[in-house]
C-alpha cells in the first residue's frame, strides 16, 4: 500500500519551489564524507569499495543498509565536506534516486524513511541545486512534492514512536518550505501536538526507554518548531510542552564527557548532538530528583554514574529493548571507564542478540540466563521481532544521604521465577568522586523463592548456581591484573588510575569484551572484570570497590585526544 499511494502522489501537481531559501540544521562528519567521496560506502557496519560508482550499486540485502541509504543522512556528510566534488556526488545520487526510485518503486517508501530523506533534502537543497539543469531542478521538485503527498496520506498507519514522529516532522518541513504544500502543514500539526501529549510521558520519556532514540524525537521537534518560526506561526504548545519535559531528562542521560548512556538499543549520539540540541531548545531547567526514564543518575565530583533502574520497556517497544537492568555505566571527566557492550544491531543479527543479553551489560546475571528473555510477540504479530518476554516486575530504587557521600539501593526480581532470587545492588559513592563501594547480592524473599532455590540448586547436582558479575570496560581503559591478583589497575588516557578490588569471595577474572560503536567495521576489542561464584545458600554477597590511586591527583588537564 505505501508504493501504491507513492505512485498515486507521483501524478499528483508538484511543488514548484521553495518558499524561503532552507539553513541546514543537520550535522555531518567530514572524515566520513571524504571516504563517501573516494568510493568507500560504510553503512551499518558493511564497507563496499566501489570508485565512481552509484550510491544505489552497492548491496541493499541489510534492512539497516537500506535504511540508512533511503534516509539519505549521507547527504550531512556530503555537505560536511561542501567542496565541488561532494556537490557533484551528492547531486549525482540524488539525481539517481528519483530516477531509480522516483515512481514508487524500491524500499525507500516507508513514511518515516520518507519524513527522515525529505528533511535531508530541503536542508541541503541550495547545495543540491547549485549549477543543475531546468529539468533536474524540476523532477527534484516534483519528488519533494510526491513525497509530501505521500507522507500526508500513510502517515496514519505508521506505528507510534520514532518512526511516526520522522513522517510528521518532515510533513510540516515540507509542507512549510515548499510553494504548493501548506495544505499539509495543519494536519501534520495537530498529530505532532497529539503525539506529544501521548507518547512523551510526563517526565519527558518515552515507551522504548531509548536515550538515543528520545534524542532524536527532540531534534525532530527542534526543527519543526524552527519551520514554525521561519514561517511566522506560533508552534503548537503541545509541542514546546514536550520539549521543556525532554530538555531535563537528556541531561540526566548525559555523561561527564558529553555523551549519552548506552541503553536499549541507544548509542554514544554523534559528537555534538546532544550539546547543540540542548542549546537549540533555550530550555535550561536542570535534572530534577528521582529516575529519568527509568534511569537513575548520580554526579560525585568528576564522575558520572547512570544506572538502568526500571522495568524493561515491554510489547513491542522492546523490539531494541536490553536484559540491563541494574546496569551502570561510570564516566570520570572526558573518561569513560565502565560500560555496556551496546548495541550490535549493525553487525548483525547475532551481534545485535548477544548485545541485548545481560551478560553485555555492567550488571550481575545467572549462567544461561538473563534478567529479561528473547521471545516473539504473540497473536498476528508473531512474525515481528524478538521482544523482551520475562521481564522483571518489581523494580525498586532508593537513594539516601550517606556522611561523606551518597547511597543508592536497587533491586529487581528478573531470577525469581527461574531461580527464586532477587538481585540487590547497593552503590555507596563518595561525594569528591574519587571512588565507589558496590556490593550485589542474590537472595530469596518468602518461602515460595525458598522452595524455587532448593529445586534450582537439586537441578546443579549441589554445585551450586553459578553467577558473574560483569564490568565491561572502555577500549580506552588499559586494565592490568595488580596486587598478586587481588586487584585490577586502570589507566585512563587522561593519566587517571584507578584501582578495582573485591572481597576476595569467589574469583575476579581479566576477561576479552567487546565495544559495539556504530559505523565501525567490527566490534572493538576491550576487557571485562569478572567477579563470578556459586550460589549455595538463600544469600550470597559479592563486595567490590572502585577508586582512584592515592597518588592521582583530584583534577588532572586532560589534553590528550579522544
């Protein structure tokens, strides 16, 4: 149906113009555009060499392959670099893709696809533009028209979510900077304004619990309220609602060095993403107390601390959605040091579910099992992605005051129906920053997770339930087993040493990891500590800290590159 109504707009009468010359509002990376440039097409993890070849030659079999050419952020690249010939490449597949594509053919007619490549489009048209031909310059048009068109008829069926936002988004952009389409613009107002009262929750969230994805959902709404603007319209209060509610809640996601928390499916966000569509919003409101989006964050000097405590996100908004529960990540200034594996949706569909497992997350898990489980969803969408089934339902989270610092008690339920545990995690962090005190515990609660234990534990033949605690590290961070094995040194790039010890119970291992970091060619090699044991009685604690040596210093200029 979405290239039938693509071929319906394509009859229909084009726009003719824009109606103010468009600013780019997008941000592209020049190192990336010049590889474009040379003939080195990376996309979702997939490098094709191809010189003086089309865009649109390389292999499209990867759903993320075609997304990210069919979304057209390439064009940010392109534009990164500005010089004649990324002009001449950016104009040539342009040109290519309305000549491939142009009639309602191809992957590229999804509505929030459409929404994503029209914004890109009107954003870099006086660079598309410049020294084209009458007739180009007209089908360039003409699609941008058929596009609108189209978005203004699927729209509707577009599911709730990032991708609904992108349609609505590029409606109103479109429907604002092209001569012919203001009929469009009321419409795809009163959905944007409805979708902010629905689907960004009072404290600024949203259901995927995506920090990446809600940074996004922002930066739509940034753009649309600067079309209003240029336009002289006044932009739905719905609107700048959603982003005063936003605004606090990505500074809480934030970390010290400025990027986002690695959760459910979320990346670092490009350099800069964050800052400039904070700065772009004029909201200046600080994060308040308690979770962001379920998250809890904790500032102590240099360090950062956030921490992954609620319920997973459930349905299908779990598709991206991560067994992390009780996961943290810790940032030292510039410097990250623990973190999650992230997400390995770019290199495929076996990175992409180990990725989603707890053992890739900061976090305590049982062998064999994690927190949440992969299912499918039920019913008529039993065919859709892995969802997460089995997942925790009572998450808790408590902070208090502690004489030199700050205590935060969490726990979660996510082994009680297996096993008949409940883990509990206890953070003591010291007010200067200079370190951390964790403890993680495995307990059962009533008689009933009693009785699961025993039946779990006669199932081990008495060997007991083997658990890991894992703290996956930064590549950055160049870890080294010290102290005759008692302790692990961490040296950070900003001349920072930090010391991880544990309570000597079970055994502390320096293990292989990996960092999934989009736009790499493969997973990055790094190293986890390991603290793992048996579970043999109704309680088991595992007691570790984390600070800095006595000898490195409280600030440090840290000049060196990232």
């Amino acid at each position: 149906m979405h290239r039938y109504h693509a071929r319906r707009a394509a009859r229909a009468k084009p726009a003719t113009g824009f109606v103010t010359q468009p600013e780019p509002r997008t941000i592209g990376h020049f190192a990336r555009g010049r590889q474009l440039i040379a003939g080195n097409y990376l996309f979702a993890g997939t490098l094709t060499e191809a010189k003086d070849a089309s865009i649109w030659e390389i292999d499209q079999s990867s759903p993320m392959v075609r997304e990210e050419l069919h979304g057209c952020n390439w064009l940010d690249d392109l534009a990164a670099v500005g010089d004649a010939k990324a002009r001449a490449s950016a104009q040539a597949w342009v040109n290519d893709w309305i000549d491939r594509y142009g009639t309602g053919t191809g992957p590229g007619w999804l509505p929030g696809l459409t929404g994503r490549r029209l914004i890109r489009w009107i954003n870099h048209g006086i660079f598309l533009l410049r020294g084209q031909k009458k007739e180009r310059s007209e089908a360039f048009f003409r699609s941008l028209g058929q596009q609108t068109l189209f978005l203004s008829r699927r729209w509707r069926v577009t599911p709730p979510g990032l991708p609904r936002f992108e349609a609505l988004a590029g409606m109103i952009y479109a429907g604002l900077a092209l001569e012919g389409m203001r009929e469009h613009v009321a419409p795809a107002m009163r959905a944007l304004a409805a979708d902010c009262r629905t689907e960004i929750d009072a404290d600024g969230g949203i259901a995927t619990r995506n920090p990446e994805e809600l940074l996004e959902v922002m930066t739509l709404l940034n753009w649309a309220i600067a079309a209003f603007a240029e336009a002289g319209q006044q932009p739905p209060p719905p609107v700048l609602d959603a982003i005063d509610r936003i605004a606090p809640t990505l500074r809480a996601l934030r970390h010290a060095d400025g990027s986002l928390a690695r959760f459910h499916g979320g990346g670092r966000g490009l350099d800069g993403r964050l800052d400039h569509a904070l700065a772009t919003s004029n909201v200046k409101t600080p994060p308040g107390e308690g979770l962001h989006m379920g998250f809890a964050r904790i500032n102590a000097g240099r360090m950062s601390i956030i921490i992954d405590a609620a319920r997973p996100p459930t349905g299908l908004f779990s598709a991206n959605g991560h067994a992390s529960t009780l996961a943290m990540e810790l940032t030292s200034g510039r410097r990250p040091i623990i973190v999650n594996c992230g997400s390995g949706r770019s290199f495929g569909p076996e990175w992409r579910r180990a990725g989603r497992a707890t053992p890739s997350h900061a976090t305590l898990g049982i062998e064999g099992y994690s927190s949440s489980r992969l299912g499918q969803a039920s019913g008529a969408l039993s065919n859709g992605p892995e969802i997460l089934v089995d997942t925790p339902t009572l998450v808790r989270c408590e902070t208090s005051e502690l004489p030199d610092g700050r205590r935060i008690e969490l726990s979660h339920n996510g082994f009680q129906l297996t096993h008949g545990l409940t883990h509990a995690r206890i953070l003591d962090i010291a007010h200067d920053g200079r370190g951390i005190v964790g403890e993680d515990m495995l307990t059962t609660l009533s008689s009933d997770d009693q009785r699961r234990f025993d039946s779990a534990l006669d199932q081990s033949k008495l060997q007991g339930i083997p658990y890991a605690v894992r703290f996956h590290l930064h590549p950055d961070v160049d870890a080294t087993v010290d102290l005759g094995g008692t302790a692990v040194s961490l040296a950070l790039k900003s001349g920072e040493i930090w010391v991880f010890r544990y309570d000597g119970i079970g055994r502390m291992d320096l293990k292989p990891s990996v960092y999934l970091e989009n736009g790499r060619l493969k997973p990055r090699a790094t190293r986890q500590v390991v603290l793992s044991g048996r579970a043999m009685s109704y309680a088991t604690r595992v007691c570790w800290s984390l600070a800095k040596a006595q000898d490195t210093p409280d600030v440090v200029r840290d000049l060196a590159p990232r």
